[in-house]
C-alpha cells in the first residue's frame, strides 16, 4: 500500500460501537480528523452501507463513500478502527473496519491492496487483534 495513506492518528485500535452506523460514523470521523476528507463524506459512506454491505467476511468491514461523494475528499486515505468487543453488521460480528477515501477511482487499487491482506488469514489476524498502532503500520505497508 502507498506510503502517506495512513495517518498513525488514524489507526483507531480499543473502540466501541453500539451498532454499525455508529461504527461507520467512528471511521468517518476518524478520516475527518486527519483532514482526508469533508465532514459530509461520513453522510456518504453511511448512505453507501444503506445501499450495499462493506461487510467482507472475517470480522472486517471497509466503509467507504458513494461516488457522489468524491468531491469530499481532499485526499485519499484510510483509516484502522479496531472494535474489540464486537459490532452487529447485519447479523455478522465485526471486530475491525478499514474505512477508505478515495478521489476519482483511487479506491480500486486500495480495495485490491486490503483484499490482499485481509485473504491471508495471518495477516487478517495480526490487524484484527493488533494492540498497538506500530503493528498495524507495519501489516499495512
């Protein structure tokens, strides 16, 4: 994955979330504070999950917003919010999300670089249960 995509400040690793929309405005809150994106982009990849699951198996979800939603992105980036405790996603549990932002077609080379990791199962393993910000990084680069 490209260098500059993930802010450490983005790396969001002891959450909790009541429900899925929580969780996703948790992640688009996290892209606002590293300043990848407007605060109505979190609108738009609330809108995105109502419209098409991100849900991906394995306990990870990958929010991200619609394709009207590109002008809300300043740059492209993702962020790591780590759920211990579990959130309901439609009946399954998610323990980790990786939220993306991407202008243009910017999320197609990234949702290719996360389907990487997240089909190797010690990979996906190591990012659902990482404790510190160091081991996401490194997994993620």
């Amino acid at each position: 994955m490209r260098d500059g995509l993930l802010d450490p400040r983005a790396v969001l690793l002891h959450e909790s979330a009541p429900d899925r929309d929580a969780a996703i405005r948790r992640c688009g809150q996290a892209l606002v504070d590293v300043g990848a994106v407007a605060p109505s982009y979190v609108e738009a990849m609330l809108e995105r999950e109502r419209t098409i699951s991100t849900y991906v198996g394995e306990g990870v979800a990958i929010p991200h917003g619609t394709a009207a939603s590109k002008e809300d992105v300043k740059r492209d980036a993702i962020c790591v919010v780590r759920f211990p405790g579990g959130v309901d996603w439609d009946g399954e549990p998610v323990t980790l999300c990786v939220g993306i932002a991407a202008a243009g077609d910017g999320h197609v080379p990234l949702l290719a670089a996360l389907a990487d990791i997240l089909l190797d199962p010690d990979r996906a393993r190591t990012l659902r249960e990482a404790t510190e910000v160091s081991q996401v990084i490194k997994e993620l680069s």
